[in-house]
C-alpha cells in the first residue's frame, strides 16, 4: 500500500490492490465534484419544494442557511482529522453522511426533512473538504500538482454552479426532477465511496488525532492587518455568494413573475461558473492588484443586482451576479494568498479556521435575517437592504487596502 507518493510500505501483510494513480485521481475528483453538486442543486429545487409545500419565505432561506451551520460545525472540528487518520477514513465517512442527506432529500415529505438534510449534507461537506483537497494534490503526478489544486477548486465552485443549472434543467423538462435528481446523486456518491475505497492512501497515521478536533480560531499579530482589511470583503463576497444559491431563483418567479425551473438553475449558477474559471485566472495575479480588482467587481456587481431589482430586468440581476462571481473569485483568492504566508506553519490552522467562520457566518446568517424581513419589508426592499450591506462591507474593505498599498510605499 502507498502510504506517501513516490513510496511503497515494504510489508507483503500491508499489501494490497489498489486503483492506478490517474483513475483514483479521476474519481476523486468526480467524488469531490458530487458533493458540490448536492450541494449546488438544492438552489432551483428550495423553489420548487416551497410550491409543492407552500410553506414561508424566511423558511426557504434558513432551509438554505442551515448548510452553513453543518459545513462549518464540521469543518473546524473534523477539518485536519484526515492528516492523522488518514484520508480514505475520512472521505469514506463524509461519503456515508452526504449519502444519508441525499437519502434525506429523496423522501423528505414536507421542508422540515430538507433543513435536516441540509444540515447533514453540510456536515458532509465540512467533513470532506480539507481532505479531498489535500487527498487530490497527494494523488496527482510529481511533475504536475498544480493539477491536484486546479482539480480541488474546479470541483467546489464548478459543482455549485453545474448542480444549480441540472437541477433547473430537470425542473423544466420533467416533473419527477427531485426523484431523478437525488438517485443520480446517491449513485455518483456510492461510486465515489468505492473509488476512494480502493485508492492508495496518501497520508500514514499520526498522533494527535483528537487534539486535532479541538477547533482553533486566531490570528497571530502579524496577520491580522492583511485580515482585518481582507474580512469585509471576504464577507461581502460570502452574502452575495448567498443571494445567487438562495434569493435569486425564488427571485425569478416572485419579482420578475417567470415561470421557469431552468431560468432558476441559471440564476443560481452564473455566480459560481464564473468565479471558479476568475479563481483559476487570477492565480497567477499579484494578490493586492487582484484584491483591488476583485472589491470593484463585487461592488459593480451589487449595484447590478440592485439595479436589476429595481428595474424588473432578470438580464440585468444575472449581469450583476456574473460580474459579482468575478469579485468573489479574485477577491477570496487574493485574500488566502494575502494572509496565508504571514502565519507560521503552526498558526495556519487557526487563520483557515478564522477564515471560514468569516465565511459562513456571511453565507448563512444575513439570508436568514433577510427572510424575517421580507415579511414586514416585502421581498424587493429586503433584498435591497441585504444587497445594500454587502456594499458597505465592501468599501470598508477598499479603504483599509489603500491603507496598506500607501503604507507600503511610504
């Protein structure tokens, strides 16, 4: 069995077949991809559930929420457990729990079984995500682990975006979209549990496994300029990532008055297609330039989808949307390659840590909030006043980085 790529443990007992290393890499990939797309397909189909159910606005978006509550739950719990464990163990594990949330969302009979498959599937997510990361990189050749990375960030954002856009396209050509939707899925993630089962493991067991579980969240001094002018944004790029997966495909029937399960998989997937393919671009970018690109597109972006509100144009909020993909996949980016090489190695579970929280307590909490609202406010001006925050949050972020790039040419 491999235990470290490139080596070979050399007892005959320890032996044993395993996946060559380009289809384990493969279907890594695909596994990771799965759970996305769980993810992802839930955005059209929160729509379609409340009209078979007819159940509250504020009960879609925190059935939309409550994903957070499980991916970070999970994430600062279990999140470096596979580097002491090994990471077959963990993603085996995090596949059984996203096979359970599938099965949830197959039978669920009324909204409160999607909030707990929610719940579940993000606990899935959290569990998996570190892991498939580091387990993709570890699989992929000598010569080519910048493949491994482009494999783990095209599988996350382009997940999202393809499950949202499928899920839609079911909606509109049949009427047995939830079925078909969720027995693919729960096929995807049983392949992917196999294919992880009979791939090499990567990482030898280590002590501290339950230390690892303790959560650790700190910034240590030297990073914490770089991410107290990096969080704003960081949130602000978050919420408007929870507006397109939450708001915008209820949005397409409630304000601009069309019918259309494929125009709801749209709407939730133009942000995160486009920010998995800027993410990529900007790699190679200067990370201060890319942040400053990145803050102009999110607040471009903003004024778009309140503009397209405003107007009644659904072109005009998925433009906005689009140009707000832009700002969160420089932005984010930028921001983990800002902070990232001021923590010591020791620290950086911390700033990951921080990072997260930052996300998704944006991604989650201000939806939520926003579907109390609607009641007394109405749909348009709560989402505007949500939309309105994230540009506050994002010229917050514009001042303290013109702080930093006048200081460091001072």
């Amino acid at each position: 069995m491999s235990s470290i790529p490139g080596t070979i443990d050399p007892p005959a007992t320890r032996r044993r077949r395993t996946l060559p290393a380009g289809l384990a890499l493969t279907g890594a990939a695909l596994a990771f991809t799965s759970l996305y797309l769980a993810a992802g397909v839930l955005t059209p189909l929160l729509v379609l559930y409340r009209q078979q159910w007819n159940f509250a606005p504020s009960l879609l978006t925190l059935a939309f929420a409550v994903y957070a509550i499980g991916f970070l739950a999970a994430v600062l719990t279990l999140g470096s457990l596979s580097d002491h464990i090994g990471r077959r163990p963990v993603l085996i594990g995090a596949l059984v729990i996203q096979l359970a949330s599938n099965v949830l969302f197959l039978i669920a009979p009324d909204v409160g079984w999607v909030i707990a498959g929610r719940i579940v599937q993000g606990v899935a997510s959290g569990a998996a995500t570190a892991a498939f990361t580091a387990a993709l990189v570890e699989l992929a050749p000598p010569n080519r682990k910048r493949l491994g990375t482009i494999l783990g960030s095209v599988s996350l954002t382009g997940g999202l975006g393809a499950g949202s856009l499928l899920a839609g396209l079911a909606i509109q050509l049949t009427s047995t979209a939830n079925t078909i939707v969720f027995v693919v899925l729960i096929t995807l993630t049983v392949l992917g549990a196999v294919v992880i089962a009979l791939s090499p493991e990567t990482m030898p067991r280590t002590s501290g496994a339950l230390h690892s579980m303790i959560p650790r969240v700190a910034i240590p001094p030297a990073a914490r300029t770089e991410f107290a002018a990096a969080a704003p944004v960081v949130a602000a790029v978050w919420m408007l990532a929870g507006l397109s997966g939450g708001l915008a495909p209820s949005m397409v029937r409630s304000v601009f008055h069309l019918d259309s399960g494929l125009l709801n998989g749209v709407a939730g997937f133009i942000a995160p297609a486009v920010s998995a393919v800027v993410g990529l671009t900007f790699a190679r970018i200067d990370p201060r330039r890319a942040m400053t690109i990145g803050i102009y597109a999110s607040l471009i972006g903003a004024l778009g989808i309140i503009g397209g509100v405003f107007a009644g144009s659904l072109a005009v909020m998925i433009i906005g949307q689009a140009i707000a993909g832009v700002g969160f996949g420089a932005s984010f980016t930028a921001a983990l390659r800002l902070v990232f090489p001021l923590a010591a190695a020791h620290q950086r579970a911390g700033v990951v840590g921080g990072i997260y929280v930052v996300s998704y307590i944006a991604f989650g909490l201000p939806i939520v909030v926003e579907g109390q609202l609607t009641g007394p406010l109405g749909e348009v001006p709560a989402v505007v006043c949500y939309t309105a925050l994230t540009v506050l949050l994002t010229l917050i972020s514009l001042a303290a980085q013109t702080r930093i790039t006048r200081r460091t040419r001072g």
